[in-house]
C-alpha cells in the first residue's frame, strides 16, 4: 500500500470508501482527503470497496 491508499469518509457519502489514487475501488467516489490505513472490517466500509480490496490483496 501505498501512502495515497486508504479507507476515507467523502462528505456526502454514508459509508467509507478504499481509495487508490483519486478513485474509490467501486469507482463511486473522488477523494483527496485524509485516508485511514487498516480497520478493513469496519461495518461502516463500502462492502463493494471491502470486496475489492480482498481480492487485490489475496493476488498481490
């Protein structure tokens, strides 16, 4: 991962989002706020960017 990587809450948006780069993962959002690294299992995360993320972690 890589420091532009990470869990963010965009304003409008009523759950957290995995960013990589500018794009959320289930490519719903733009963000260039604060991101969070870790808490992957936070009921509060996008489940669509949770799946995702599992499935670019397992082939990394």
């Amino acid at each position: 991962m890589t420091n532009n990587e990470g869990w963010g809450w965009p304003e409008a948006a009523k759950k957290a989002h995995y960013f990589s780069g500018p794009f959320s993962l289930c490519r719903a959002w733009m963000y260039a706020g604060h991101r969070e690294q870790g808490n992957d299992d936070s009921p509060d995360n996008c489940k669509t960017c949770r799946r995702l993320l599992a499935k670019k972690e397992k082939s990394a």
